[in-house]
C-alpha cells in the first residue's frame, strides 16, 4: 500500500522562550488507506495536535509533511491549505456539529453544496451516504429527532460526502455510551475496509482498541508505541 499521509521528524511547539511548551516531538510515522489508526493516550499527550496537522489544520514547528507523496510547502497559503482539506479531508468531531434546522439528508447535503456538487445530485448523494450508515429512514428526521449514535453517523455521513480518502475523528464516542459507541466505532472500521479510506481516530475510550487495525500511543508529545493488534475486527 502507498501511504496517503507521511509525517516526517514532525515537532510542534506552541509559546516561546521560557513559555515555550513542546506539544509534539519527533513524530514520524505513515498513514496506510484501508486501515483504522486508534491514536490513544492521556490527556495532553498531544493527540489533538497531530490530528490537527494530520487534517492541515496546524502547521509543525519543524519537520514535514507529505500528502499523497507531495511535500507541503512550509508557506503554503490559508486558502491552499484549505483547498486541500475540502478535497481530501474528512472531520468527524465529539459534539456532531449538526445544523438543527436542517434534516438529516440536508446536513449531509450541505458538504456536497459547499464542495460544489451539482445541486441536482445532492439529494440522491446525501441518501445513499445515509443508507450505507443504515440512516436511510432517518434522513427526513432532523438532529433533534435522532439519538446521539444516530447525530454521530449523519456526521460521519457529511464527512465522506465529496469522497474524501482521509478521515480524522476527534473522540467520536465520548459523548456516547459503550453500546451505542462501539457501533459507531465499528461503522468507521468498516468504511476503512470497505471503500479504503484511511481513518484515523483519537479517542481516551479503551472500548475502541479492539477495532483498530493499528494502535498509535502517544506520551508527552512523543510516539512511544505503534502496534498492530492480532486480530483487527470484532
């Protein structure tokens, strides 16, 4: 396989002088498609802060960045960044981030219409996302109307709208209990293998390590552990 996402020698470092306070060391590693990556560990040990320059959202202090084999140049432009996110990039956060106001198909629809897909097919693109996220009788409900799994899946939804091959999760579970977590976690392991995204998921939830393909472990700003369990499903 061909890494979609290669971090090399990768620091960042937020403050400076006495201030200064290394929030990732040394980080290099590549990101496999068709796989699901745990990034685990405690509170502060910089979980956030790589997905955040996994997802272009932060730029290292040092080292570099290679997406689909390119380099990302150390002064590429706000908008190029975004640019690239929109077209590659897939974000699934803790609290859905849905619009109340807007149906489920809608909420979905809403990527393709700011990705620019031809209102004409945005409909039928938004159903069939839903269906392969079991939502398809729930796509005229709106956010309200839906269970917290149920908000977590039409936000996983939105986030492969437009087909992005990469796709970060910050703690998708947490605001969820075990049943209904393992059953999101379960449906990002099965886009992974199915459609070959490569997705990426931080979580403090112990719950999720048996569906992760590979285990990344993270200590103080530094990749202590990187293991892939036996079994990779449940």
């Amino acid at each position: 396989m061909t890494a979609v996402l290669q971090l090399s020698d990768v620091g960042v470092t937020y403050g400076r002088g006495a201030t200064a306070f290394a929030a990732l060391q040394d980080i290099t590693l590549a990101i496999e498609p068709g796989e699901m990556t745990l990034l685990l560990g405690p509170s502060g040990s910089g979980k956030t802060s790589l997905l955040q320059v996994m997802g272009c959202l932060l730029r290292p202090s040092h080292g570099h960045v290679r997406l689909f084999g390119e380099v990302l140049a150390a002064d590429l432009g706000v908008e190029a960044m975004a640019a690239l996110r929109l077209a590659h990039i897939g974000f699934v956060f803790q609290h859905y981030n849905l619009f109340p106001t807007l149906k489920a198909w809608e909420n979905v629809a809403i990527a393709l219409d700011i990705k620019a897909r031809p209102r004409a097919t945005q409909r039928g693109q938004a159903m069939q996302l839903l269906d392969r996220l079991g939502l398809a009788d729930r796509a005229e409900h709106y956010p309200s109307e839906l269970s917290g799994g149920q908000k977590q899946r039409v936000a996983i939804a939105r986030a492969l709208a437009g087909g992005p091959r990469i796709l970060l999760a910050d703690e998708p579970t947490a605001a969820l209990d075990g049943k209904t977590g393992q059953g999101v976690t379960a449906a990002l392991h099965a886009l992974a293998h199915d459609e070959g995204v490569a997705v990426v998921v931080v979580s403090h939830d112990p719950r999720v390590e048996p569906f992760g393909d590979r285990v990344l472990h993270l200590e103080d700003g530094r990749l202590v552990d990187d293991w892939r369990p036996s079994r990779s499903s449940t």
